[in-house]
C-alpha cells in the first residue's frame, strides 16, 4: 500500500472493468494506455477475444472477483461501456457492483450510444444511468447528450489519452499522396463509401493517390469490392494492425482518413495527430472538437462522397496544406497526453472518494 500522503493512493481504489486488453478496437487501446499511466491499476475483463463460450467465463469471473476487490480495498467502480453486447453485460456489472457498495462510473465509449439508446428505450438506459454516480464521456457533445436526455446530476468529460511517439517521421515526397484509414470495417466508419469514391476516381486517381487500409471486420466484402473494382493498384489491404507496423503506417502516409456516421472520440484520428499528419473526417462525436476545419484537416458530411472526393483532391492539389495541417495537429495533442489525463482522473476519483 502506498504512503497515504501520496496523492497516487486513490488509484489503489479504483477497480476498472472493460474489455479483454486483447480485444481488437479503440477501447482495449485506451485500457491498454491506462494500464502504463495509472499506478495500482486493477483491472477485469468483461468478455474474451476467444470466442462466446470464453467471454461469458470471463464475465462470471468479473462478478465473482468484484466482492473480493471490495473486500481488499477497492471501492469506485470504473466501467467502461460501449452499446450492444457491451451495454448489457455492463448493466449486469453495474447492477452488482451497486449491491455491492461501489462508487459507480459510467464511461462511454461507443459512438452508436444514442441510435442504441433510442432503440431499448431511454427509460431503460436511464434506470441504468441512474445506479452511476458518474457519468464519463469524451467530448463536450456526448456530455451536452447525457446532460439533456438523462439529466444526470455528475457528467465529467475525460478525452482518451494518448502516448507521445518515440519519433515523428513523414515521407519524403508528395507523389503519390498516401492516404491511410484504420478501424473496423463495417459501413458505420464509412470504408465501403471511401472504396465507392476511389472506384469513381480509379482512372484519374491511378498512380497520384494511393490508400492503405488496416483494420478487421467485413474482410471478405472489402476485398472483393478491391477486386471488382480493380483497385488493386490504388488500395493496399493489411488486415488488422498494431504496435510497430501502426507506427510505421504513421511515418509513411500523408492524410489520415475516417469517413465516420457516429463515433465518440476517435483513437485513430488522436494518433494520427500525435504524428503531425493532416486529417479528413466527418463533423460527428467529438472529432470535432479536434479537428478544425482549415486549421488542421478537412470535415465533410457523413455519406457525402462527392465532398470526400472534393477533400482528397484538396490535399492532391495542395500538398503545403499537408505540412501545415500536420504541425498545427501537434499544437492540439499536447492536451490528450497522459499528465492531463492521469490529472482528470485523480481528481474524478478524489470526487468519488
């Protein structure tokens, strides 16, 4: 146990509950990060990467280990929560850890959270909002949401945090512009409508703008659109990427691109940023209240793919506005390191306490 004037000591309170650090996503990214900057950090799994059979093992023993954790000292539950599967096995743990005599957080991370809540019921979401003595979320939006449809009495806005890189590289020229999405594969983050803009653009396109995609989900469907379309030499697809070949997707690409219909605050963009890179994204969640539009990136209107067209010509036809975007993106990520969020959460945690 830590020296009790140590201001650290409330960490050793704290008991997280999410998703397997295994798991593929933005979420076990953000645990991940937790688990380096947080001292005392205790957390337990609420599913498996593994399969049904072994999340639902891993949800048991969540339940069986949180009265033992309240028994060693732990008393501020930190759930985070996404919708779907998510919420529900969330709301089972939540209810629980109130029996139990946890001091409850509800941190949101999914960013069909409204569409989800619209379709259960905002009378059923609130009755689990309500168990929480905190709501958590990431952007100024989702609390303007949570404050306006649910009314509840202690909404904080912590954004995620994000790890300085070793080093920041960028390639040497400007031909081809090098475009780079990551994150699922689903139509919700808008990749089959980036694929349907450079099958239009595919002859105008070729050997001037090239795209690398890293990510999981409908992997079949993406690579036979590539196919279908003969886009082979514009598109390049690797399947999910991680830790040292993210790093270098960073150094070796000119624009991050997410053409998202929902999200909450986007890892991906927040990396990015991290390396200087210029972004093009839609005006959804909490993107943005990171990316400016003529400051920093380009926003258009989710679905738009005429305006998706119209920002990746921007950057073909502009390529100073790569450089001056990307530095002026290090300028903002200084406010999503991990002193300011270890900060936000020390004081949230003393609040509970």
């Amino acid at each position: 146990m830590k020296d009790s004037n140590n201001p650290d000591k409330i960490f050793s309170r704290v008991l997280t509950v999410g998703p397997s650090r295994n798991s593929l996503g933005g979420m076990a990214s953000v645990l991940k990060i937790y688990e380096r900057l947080l001292p005392d950090f205790r957390h337990l799994a609420s599913n498996s990467p593994y399969g049904t059979f072994m999340g639902m093992f891993s949800l048991l023993q969540t339940l069986l280990m949180m009265p033992v954790e309240r028994l060693r000292g732990r008393s501020i539950l930190h759930v985070h929560v996404a919708s779907g599967k998510s919420y529900i096995r969330k709301s089972w743990i939540i209810r629980w850890g109130k029996m139990l005599g946890y001091k409850i957080i509800y941190h949101c991370h999914g960013g069909h959270t409204q569409e989800y809540f619209r379709r259960i019921g905002t009378p059923r979401a609130k009755r689990t909002l309500d168990r929480c003595d905190m709501v958590v979320c990431l952007s100024k939006s989702w609390e303007h949401y949570f404050d306006s449809i649910f009314h509840h009495p202690d909404i904080r806005v912590v954004h995620n945090p994000l790890l300085p890189p070793a080093e920041i590289n960028h390639p040497d020229s400007f031909e081809p512009l090098r475009l780079l999405f990551l994150g699922a594969l689903v139509d919700a983050k808008g990749i089959f409508d980036l694929l349907e803009v450079f099958a239009v653009n595919r002859d105008r396109w070729c050997g001037r703008v090239r795209l690398t995609i890293g990510g999981d989900g409908e992997t079949e469907r993406l690579r036979s659109y590539i196919s279908e379309n003969r886009l082979e030499e514009l598109v390049e697809f690797l399947g999910w990427v991680d830790g040292s070949m993210k790093e270098e997707l960073f150094a070796s690409n000119h624009v991050l691109i997410l053409p998202s219909y929902a999200e909450c605050l986007p890892m991906s963009i927040l990396e990015a940023m991290g390396h200087g890179m210029a972004v093009i994204s839609t005006p959804v969640g909490g993107i943005p209240e990171m990316i400016y539009p003529g400051e920093n990136g380009i926003l258009f209107k989710p679905g738009d793919k005429q305006a998706m067209s119209a920002a990746i010509d921007c950057y073909l036809l502009n390529p100073d506005l790569i450089g001056r975007y990307g530095k002026e993106a290090l300028r903002i990520v200084p406010n999503f390191y991990p002193d300011k969020i270890q900060s936000d959460l020390r004081a949230i945690y003393n609040s509970l306490a």
